[in-house]
C-alpha cells in the first residue's frame, strides 16, 4: 500500500515538474526574470539563505558586461545583487527584501511603459 502511495507521489511530482519545464521553456525572457525575483523574494521571505542566495546568483548571471550600452546598468545591478547577498547572509532579509521588491517592481514599471508604447496592428 506505502508503495502505491509512494508512486502517486512521485508521478504528481513528474507531472508538476513537466508543467514548470514547460511553462520555462515557453516563457519570454522578461517573464522567467520576474520568476527569479519572485523565486527570491518568496525564499527571502522565509529566511531561506541558500534558496535566496541562488536565484541572485541567477540575476547576476543573467547580466550583461559585454555591450556598452548596458556595461553602466549591469555594474549598477551587480553592485546592489551583491548588497542584497551580503544582508540575505548577514541575517538581514527585510533589508534584501526591500532590493528585491524594489528591483522587481522597477522592471515591472518599465516593461509596462514598454509595452504600453508598441503599436498594434490596426485591422482594415
């Protein structure tokens, strides 16, 4: 019977983990960022070092150094993941929290403000 139970388990575990694979494979590259930082902040949020400590580790290497029209925003960006790592280790998340919330809802912003500026296609 604890066999049976065990394989349930782990065949809903197989189905969640092929959904999540799914929904990151399809995801546009400003989606799965604002996953990382919910992943983060979530972690962060419970206090959770290691988890925390990854997903930024995910944002900082997700950065671009190479094209100098981003070289400026990148160091920014380095500068306050390495902050938030530093207090996430230090035991000072609601400090991190506030990078991470501020961070996320700065990208939200532009993307919004981005988006709302493409044109669409008007049907004749």
């Amino acid at each position: 019977m604890e066999a049976l139970r065990d394989k349930t388990v782990q065949d809903k575990k197989k189905k969640a983990n092929a959904y999540f694979v799914k929904e990151i494979m399809d995801a546009l590259p400003h989606e799965l960022l604002f996953k990382v930082y919910d992943f983060a902040i979530t972690h962060c949020q419970r206090h959770n070092v290691e988890k925390t400590n990854r997903a930024i580790s995910e944002l900082i290497n997700a950065l671009n150094f190479e094209d100098n029209e981003t070289r400026e925003l990148s160091t920014s960006l380095l500068q306050l993941y390495q902050f938030a790592q530093e207090q996430v280790r230090r035991g000072n998340f609601d400090i991190a929290l506030k990078v991470l919330t501020g961070l996320r809802e700065t990208w939200a912003e532009l993307f919004e403000n981005l988006f709302s500026s493409v044109p669409t296609a008007k049907a004749n």
